[in-house]
C-alpha cells in the first residue's frame, strides 16, 4: 500500500528537480513529509481490506464502518462496524390483547347539542358592559417585561366559558369591561418552552361593540336547519351518538394496535440492532418535530432552549422503542410472508388520486416513480402486518370493531 501510496502521489506532486511522476520515493517523502504518505496509504489500504474482511466473514454491514488506526508499519486498523440486526419473534402466535368496550356517555352528546346550538347562534348589538358568551371587537396591545408583545385593532373575541384567549385570565378580564374605556388586565406568561415564559406585564382592551349571542331553542325545528337537515331532535342526537362512538371505536382501534404491538416485541425472544439505527431514528424525531412548527432544526433547537445532546437524551427511549416496534413487524410480515402485489399498488395509488382533486395527475406521476411505487408498497405491507396482528391478538372470541362509516358526521355538515 505504501508503494500504491508513492505512485499515486508523484502523479499529483510537482518535486523541485524532478518531473511531475519522477521523483524518487525517498525525495518524495521528504518534500511532503511521512505523515502524508501514511494517509495516502490509508485511503489505499482500508476500503480494500475492510471489503476482503467483509467477504471473506460475510458480514452484512448496514452503514459506514468506524475505524481505528491501530499501527502505521506496519499499517494495521480496527473496523467497527454496525450489522443487520437479529430478530427472533418467538411464539408470536400466542399473543392476546383484550379489547376495552367502547361507550357513549349522553352528557357528551348533549355537550355536542350545545356545541351546535352555539354554532347555529345569533349574534345582537347590546349596549350594557361584557358578559361571558358574547363577542367582543376590541383594541388589544400586550406589554410583557416591558416589551409590546401583542396590537391588534378591530380584534375578534369569543368569551366563551373555559376558553383561553391569548393568554390565561385575559378572557376573564374582560367580563364587565365597556365600550370605549381602557381596561388593563395582569397576565403572567405560563411557565414552559415559550418565550418570556414566568414573565409578567400587562393587556389593556378597549371595547369598541359587543354582540350577545342568542341561542336555538333545543327543538325539531333547529335539528332541520342542522347541516342536511334531520327529521327530528331525536335524529340529530342519533347522528350524533353514531359519530361519537365511530370516533371512539377509532380511537380504540388505534390504542388497541399501539398495544398489540408491543405485545408482540414483549413475547419477541431476541430483538438485537446496533445502536446507529437509534441514533438514525432520533434524528428523524427531530426533524419531524421541527418541521412540524415550520422550523430548521437549529432554530427548533433554540426555540426549545436545549442542546442537542440533551434532546437526543429525551428522545432516547423514544427512538428506541420505535425501532423496536418496527423491527418485530418487518420480522413479523417476513415470517408470514406479506407482500404488496402490483395490483394493490395500483388500487392503492388509484384510490390517493381519487380524493386528490386537481393534484390528482400530479399524485399519480410521484408515485408512478419506482421510488413513488415502492413508498406505497411498503405502507400496504405495513397496514397488512397491523390488520395480520390484530386478527392474532383478537383470537378466542374477541372481535374487531366494525368498518368506519363513509357518512358525513353531522357536526363537520354544520354550516
């Protein structure tokens, strides 16, 4: 290697008396000095050797190898590298997972009449002082630490019972304020993540209208003006209750997955990978965390006032357990042989273009790529494992809930 190493560097060095791939070794090493040589040498030696040794011990190497120089003559290095993992299921067919019953409490779809009743209101002028349920166009400006921190003009406010605006209190506040005088209102940023979090200042509103919100009565004839309209007051909470225990059953199906899969890594007898796939794991966390407020990472980091070393430390277990989790399922989906055939790429893509509109063309190139193809194929053998555990975890009598209604909920048809 260290004659490889001479050659390829007189083709490269320019040596005072000698032409360019002339020089002697000696004169060579000299005008550039032994250490250069060593790791000319070393780019020469290591991938040649570090992909014998992966041969000949067939290794399957999952990334990069870190190395270590061990000797320089004679040139000698440690390689360490990270390897597929191993994932041993065990007896995966023996894992149960009770499901929980789903119930309707009826407080909660009256919560939802209320809701409606709210939406469906009619806002009048009154002229008397602020009360809770009305809706206040006000002049707000915020001073936090002495700084303006919040101006608004012609702002809309919803004082509604238990709801925050902007900040804790504020909404309090401005009950029995009137129109056109100045109220100030102490507000304390709650401590957390935020800026000024702990710190104190002041809101001053001043009222400019307010509008008293007149609610529906409760009767047939407001379930008819409800969305496409309902035959009675007893159908609008029908449609209701269907919704909310749709929702619920949904909710429960999700948990119930979430918990049959760690089931499955619970009864799993080996689950071995090298700590990179963490590391690799931890990393997407962030960046999903951070592209989720819209921000580059760094600026997610100082938004957050931690270091990365100490994120990382949080999201340790958190990395850990998803790489865990994804593990068993790839494992499981091999050992019962689950695949995504053509033609349910095909339906799959057909069905994403369907509910695009006019991004509809623009969806079937991307995922027309074989990039885009393989996307898909790798979700369809995800959501085959999931529904292959679930009918595993849901044997001895238990049963899965019933498909989702493609029904418009009554709430979302609300005007």
């Amino acid at each position: 290697s260290l004659d490889k190493a001479f050659r390829r560097l007189a083709q490269r060095v320019e040596v005072p008396g000698f032409r360019k791939g002339k020089a002697p070794a000696g004169m060579l090493e000299r005008h550039i000095g032994r250490a250069r040589v060593v790791r000319e040498a070393l780019d020469i030696l290591i991938p040649e050797a570090y992909n014998q040794a992966i041969e000949e011990q067939d290794v399957d190497a999952i990334d990069r190898p870190s190395i270590e120089l061990v000797t320089d003559e004679p040139l000698a290095f440690k390689a360490t590298v990270p390897v597929r993992p191993t994932v041993e299921l065990g007896e995966y067919n023996s894992v149960r997972v009770k499901r929980e019953p789903v119930s309707i409490d009826e407080s909660e779809v009256d919560k939802a009449l209320e809701e409606l009743r709210h939406r469906y209101a009619v806002h009048e002028p009154a002229e008397r002082p602020v009360q809770m349920g009305d809706i206040v166009r006000a002049d707000v400006r915020g001073v936090i630490d002495g700084r303006e921190v919040y101006k608004e003009d012609d702002a809309e406010l919803r004082l509604r019972e238990g709801a925050t605006i902007l900040l804790p209190g504020i909404a309090e506040g401005i009950i029995a304020a009137e129109k056109g005088t100045p109220k100030e209102i102490t507000v304390t940023v709650p401590e957390g993540e935020r800026p000024l979090s702990g710190k104190s200042g002041t809101f001053t509103v001043t009222v400019k209208e307010v509008k008293e919100e007149q609610l529906p009565a409760l009767n047939d004839d407001f379930a008819r003006e409800v969305g496409e309209g309902f035959s009675s007051l007893d159908a609008l909470r029908d449609r209701l209750r269907n919704d909310m225990r749709e929702r619920l059953q949904a909710q429960a199906e999700e948990e119930y997955r979430n918990k049959a899969v760690g089931a499955l890594v619970e009864t799993a007898a080996t689950i071995e990978f090298p700590p990179v796939m963490v590391e690799r794991e931890v990393e997407r966390l962030i960046q999903d965390q951070a592209r989720h407020l819209g921000l580059e990472v760094e600026q997610y980091l100082a938004n957050t006032r931690r270091t990365r070393d100490e994120l990382n430390e949080e999201l340790l277990p958190i990395a850990t357990d998803r790489v865990r989790r994804s593990l068993a399922l790839t494992r499981l989906a091999e050992q019962e042989e689950i695949k995504a055939e053509n033609q349910e790429v095909d339906a799959e893509v057909d069905r994403l273009a369907g509910s695009a509109g006019e991004q509809a063309d623009q969806l079937r190139k991307l995922f027309g790529s074989p990039d885009g193809r393989a996307a898909i194929a790798r979700s369809l053998v995800t959501r085959k494992t999931m529904d292959r555990l679930t009918e595993i975890a849901t044997r001895d009598g238990t049963t899965a809930p019933e498909k989702k209604s493609r029904r418009k909920p009554a709430k979302a048809a609300a005007k």
